[in-house]
C-alpha cells in the first residue's frame, strides 16, 4: 500500500484544542454519570409553548483504540523510508451540539430549521499516522418548510447543510469528511451535505425526493463535487421498503483509475474521472413476514454506473438473507450477505471500475469488510459475509462478523496506488510492473463487538477485529504478512 506522507500532511491550519478537549472530557464523564429518570418530557426541549418550539440537541462520545500490524505491516515493504510504525494507539473524542426549530401554527404550512456544529480531536497517532489532530467545524445549518396539500399528500422543501441518506446508503449517505487533520477517524462524526437542496412528495407510504448536493470534503483534497438526482421509495406497514434512484455528477475534480492494458504496467489516472458519471440504483428490503417466512429476512440492492464522457460501464450489487430464532434463548439471528462491485477490466479499452461515491461505510452498512474497509473501497471487491447477533439482554447485544474478501479482477487497481510494483512471475527472471493483486483472495476479516445501552443516552461498544492476508496479498511482499488485529472501546451519548 502506498500513499504519499507529504501531501497527508498537508492542513489549512488548526485551532488550538486543550479547552475544546477539556470540554469534551466534561461532557463524556457529565453524560457517564446521568442516571436514567423516567420523563415525561423531553428535557431537551427548550421552549413549546406559543408559535414555537425549540429543541436542543447533543452528541459526544469518546473512543480507544489500538492497533497492531496496519494495513499488514506492508509498510515496510512499499514505503520504509516514511517511518510509518504500524502499531499504534490512539483516543479520539468529539462533541455536537446543537438547536432546532418547528413552528406550531395551525395554517397548513410549517417552517423548520436547525444548526450544529462539530469539535473533534484524535489525541495520539492514528491509523493514517496523524498525529493531535482536530477540528471545529459547522455541520447542519438549513431551513425548510413542510406544506400539507391534501389529507393525504405533503411537500416538504429544505434548503442548506443537512444529512440525506438514500436507499440503504450505497451510494448516497455520508455527506461529510472526518479524520485525518479533523480528527476522530473512527467515529466520522461529520454526516451532513455542506450544501443541499431537498424537495420531497409524500403520499401514503410513497415518496418522491430530488435534491441537489455538494458534499462537505476534507478542505486539502475538495474536489468540488457536485450532485442531483431523484429517489421514488415506498414503505410498507410490515416494516419493508421498495426504491430506487437516479444519480448524476455535473462537475467533479474526483479522478478515475485505469488498469494498464493487459495488467502490465502502471495504472493510468484520469483527472476528473467522476465528472459526468451517472448511476442507477434499485433497493429492497422486507419487512414483518407472514407464514412460514415469518422469522426470515430478505434484502436486495444492485447499482449500474456509466459516464459515456471516459467509457465507462461498471456495476455493483447485494443480496441478503437472514434468519432469527425467535423462541430461542437469548434470540440469535444469523445473516448472510454476498456483495460485488466491479473493477476494471485489464483486457478491454473501456473503464468498468465502480465508484461508490458517498456510500455509508459501517460494518453494519456497507463496509467491505473490518479492517479491510480501511484499505479497499467498494471497488474491485467481492465478499461473502456473515453476521451472528446474540443479545443475552435487552439491554446488551453481541455480534460476530466474518468477511471473505476477494479481487474481482485481477492486476487492476483496488484502490489508488494499491500494491503497485516489480513482479517476476512465477519465479521467472522477467519483470514487469503491476497493479493490484495476481491472485483472487485478499483477505479474511473477523470481528467480535458487544454493545450496551446504560441509559437511554449513554451506550458502551467494545470491538476486537482480526484480518489474515490471503493470498492475494501475501503475494506482494515476499517472507509472508502478519495478521492485522485490533480492538476498540467506546461511550456515545445522545440526547
């Protein structure tokens, strides 16, 4: 794996952090020791009484974790001379306050807004070797206005930064950039469009949405994105959903990856390789079933991408099937997941690397993997996956994760600059240069996690996470990889 140190490095320049840290470390140990009282109002409501009401809002949580072998000590092979040390540990901590408003007018229209802000800091090195590095940024900021048109037909129009998450976040779902110089890498607490426009029609369970979307990058690396498009979705009263959406890029400095013809030699970079991409992109997901299927669960995604601009095809897809035991002791479910996204084709002169854009990257989401979620983005991979979900309590919950992660093409990149580098063949004295992998399985990732709801606002999760290098990687570096472990502990609260 190879990056380059210099530019990481880079910032815009930081805020001095002890008094936000010092903050931070109050309202985790504040929000530790509130105890749970049973109200009957919400305590963060500030005001409800005439034309308005006034909510508060606040998140915070503070995370360790620990690392040893990053990335599969690859480090060492590709990049010695940068020091990196792949074991590492780490706190991060943010903080998110905020207000909203609703009006309480009895007319047929209703006004809305809110504004938050983030603080995050990580304090130690984290996983991308940065060091005491955070921020203080604006996340929501908007204003928008509900409108009652029939006794079953609402419009809703909001304008400025907010969250939007389409589908189940394949594609469209995280609007901010956290980590790196903005510390709290884990916990990517920045979630919000840096600019939208949303217009939705909602009638019965259907709903129409378009919008327009710039979102909130890192300041070094803004590619000046920008998005529209429109999500048709219906819900069902059983909990299901049906939809799908169209996506299209209007401008973009995102650049595009080409595999070198043949798999042999450098890949090639295409500036601007996101501007003019559109995407398809169909979801379901059932709900409460009835019958013999009543304990089942069944889900459904696939995307088609193409830019006619650089010729490029590429696809994605995901199919879900899982099971509870409902009568059992402690209730375990178990499901199975199969995800792909396709990456470029050596042998041909067009660009099938998929682009998953703003996808939502938690285990429990899209996540290609634990730790390798970290190095392959959803492109170029495939994985089986399985989850098993105890929960001892209703308060406590268990869940293990095991991926098996594989190339879809091989000698293509998986990522940018992904294991480039002088290959011999099997064991022959030609050299050529090569990208990617020269055999299909990456990696076998396993992840245990517990989480606990200590109140109705403070919620503990611990990890721990191992990921062996398949033979794929093990290829890269001659001498054998060492397995990459880590762990991870952490209190959220949210009121």
């Amino acid at each position: 794996m190879r990056c380059n140190k210099a530019e990481i490095r880079q910032s815009t320049g930081r805020i001095p952090f002890l008094p936000v840290k010092a903050a931070l470390l109050a309202a985790a140990a504040t929000a530790a020791v509130t105890p749970a009282i049973a109200q009957d109002r919400d305590p963060m409501v500030l005001t409800e009484d005439g034309p308005i009401t006034v909510r508060g809002h606040l998140q915070g949580g503070v995370n360790a974790v620990a690392e040893t072998n990053l990335f599969w000590n690859l480090s060492d092979a590709f990049a010695p001379q940068e020091g990196f040390d792949p074991d590492t540990q780490w706190l991060e901590f943010y903080f998110k306050p905020g207000v909203s408003f609703t009006t309480n007018g009895e007319g047929p229209a209703q006004v809305y807004g809110k504004v938050s802000g983030v603080a995050s800091y990580t304090e130690g090195t984290d996983g991308f070797d940065f060091r005491n590095q955070g921020a203080i940024t604006l996340e929501e900021a908007y204003l928008g206005l509900k409108f009652a048109a029939g006794d079953d037909l609402d419009l809703d129009l909001s304008v400025g930064a907010r969250e939007l998450k389409l589908g189940t976040g394949m594609l469209i779902a995280s609007g901010g950039s956290s980590g790196f110089e903005l510390g709290a890498l884990k916990f990517g607490p920045r979630k919000a469009w840096d600019m939208s426009v949303i217009g939705r029609v909602t009638t019965g369970g259907t709903s129409i949405t378009g919008f327009f979307l710039n979102p909130n990058e890192r300041p070094v690396i803004d590619n000046k994105n920008r998005l529209y498009g429109a999500d048709l979705r219906h819900d069902f009263e059983s909990g299901g959903f049906v939809g799908g959406s169209f996506i299209a890029v209007t401008r973009s400095g995102t650049p595009y990856i080409q595999a070198a013809p043949g798999g042999i030699g450098a890949p090639t970079f295409i500036p601007g390789g996101r501007d003019g991409a559109n995407t398809v992109n169909f979801y379901a997901r059932t709900g409460k079933l009835q019958g013999a299927l009543e304990n089942w669960l069944f889900a459904i995604d696939g995307a088609y991408q193409w830019n006619n601009r650089i010729d490029q095809s590429a696809w994605a897809g995901r199919v879900q099937v899982g099971y509870t035991f409902a009568n059992a002791k402690w209730r375990p479910s178990i499901t199975y997941s199969y995800q792909t996204f396709s990456g470029d084709d050596p042998d041909t002169p067009e660009l099938e690397r998929f682009d998953p854009l703003f996808y939502e990257g938690s285990p429990s989401a899209w996540s290609t993997g634990s730790k390798s979620s970290m190095v392959f983005i959803n492109s170029n991979v495939r994985a089986h996956g399985v989850a098993l979900r105890v929960q001892p309590s209703p308060k406590d919950t268990l869940t293990l994760r095991y991926n098996s992660i594989d190339a879809n093409e091989l000698r293509s990149p998986l990522q940018f600059g992904q294991a480039e580098r002088v290959d011999f063949g099997n064991g022959g004295d030609l050299a050529n240069v090569v990208a990617g992998v020269t055999a299909s399985h990456v990696s076998d990732d396993l992840f245990l996690e517990y989480s606990r709801i200590i109140t109705r606002n403070l919620f503990l999760t611990a990890g721990l996470s191992v990921s062996e290098p398949g033979e794929g990687i093990e290829n890269v570096v001659p001498g054998g990889v060492p397995a990459w472990t880590g762990g991870f502990v952490n209190v959220v609260f949210n009121f």
